[in-house]
C-alpha cells in the first residue's frame, strides 16, 4: 500500500503556537471545522486538512546544532523561538478532479479550493509566516528535514527547493 500524504508547513518568526493556531480557527469558519487535539477543517471538493502545531520548528525535525541559531550583522535567528503549523492532505488521489473522483468535480477544482485554503490561513494571521514549504513521500530521505536552516533564514534564503 502506497503512503500518500502532503505535508505542507508555515514557518513564524515570533509568536506562540498555541495563539497562531487559535486565530486560524477563529478564522476557518467558511470551512466546516472539527476539533480532534488539532484543527481539522473539511473542504467541499476533497478530503480533509488536518491542522496542527509545534511549539518551535525542532519539536519535529532533527536539526543538528549548527543549524538551529545563526547570526549575521543584519539578524539572529533562533529556531528555538519558531513556531510551526502544519497542514496535512492524505488521500491525494482526492486532489485530482474530473470523472474518477468521487464527486465528480472539475479536473483542477480541489487543488484550487486546497490552495485557497493555503492562501487564506497564510494571510489570516498578523505575521507571516517566515517560509511555507512543502513534503511528501516523493521527497528525498536525505533532504527529509526542512528546507531551512537558522543559517539560510538569516540570510534570506532555502538550502534547497523542496518537491
């Protein structure tokens, strides 16, 4: 059996998970929304987006210590103090449209209605997210870390393009 998922995650610069998770949900009431130790919401043409938080950006990946805090004269980044949300898709067969899916939408209609998703709950919130990027089980295992580093953050830039 094939793993078909998308993980795609907004990286914050400042702020508590707890807080940019709260406001994402205050703000998702178009979308039906559930409430199982994490936000998931229902969109009309697809699945679910499960919906959920990391304290920092190293409750979930193994960073080594040289990336997790980097200086330069311009800015200090501390991955310590990085919030993450992640957004999870599984059953991706769902995100293609057209006479095979199951409510017979358009060929592009759940992508469409999953990036308006995307595109809301990046601009739902006060501060923006400082990267959004993307895995799936497509992706590399040694690139199976995010796709920044404190030291790529301070200077304005990913290590890699993720798939």
């Amino acid at each position: 059996m094939t793993v078909e998922y998308l993980y795609i995650e907004f990286v914050y610069p400042t702020g508590q998970a707890q807080v940019i998770l709260d406001k994402l949900r205050e703000a998702l009431n178009e979308w039906d929304a559930i409430e199982l130790g994490h936000l998931v919401i229902k969109p009309q043409k697809f699945g679910a987006v499960g919906i959920e938080k990391y304290n920092d950006i190293l409750e979930h990946w193994p960073l080594e210590e040289s990336e997790i805090a980097h200086e330069t004269t311009r800015r200090s980044v501390d991955f310590d103090d990085f919030p993450t949300i992640q957004f999870t898709v599984k059953d991706l067969q769902y995100l293609k449209g057209g006479a095979d899916h199951p409510l017979d939408v358009g060929s592009d209609e759940p992508l469409r209605e999953l990036l308006d998703i995307l595109k809301f709950c990046y601009t739902t919130t006060e501060e923006r997210p400082i990267a959004v990027y993307s895995t799936t089980p497509d992706t590399p295992l040694d690139l199976r870390k995010p796709p920044i580093t404190a030291e790529s953050v301070a200077n304005s830039r990913f290590t890699y393009l993720p798939c």
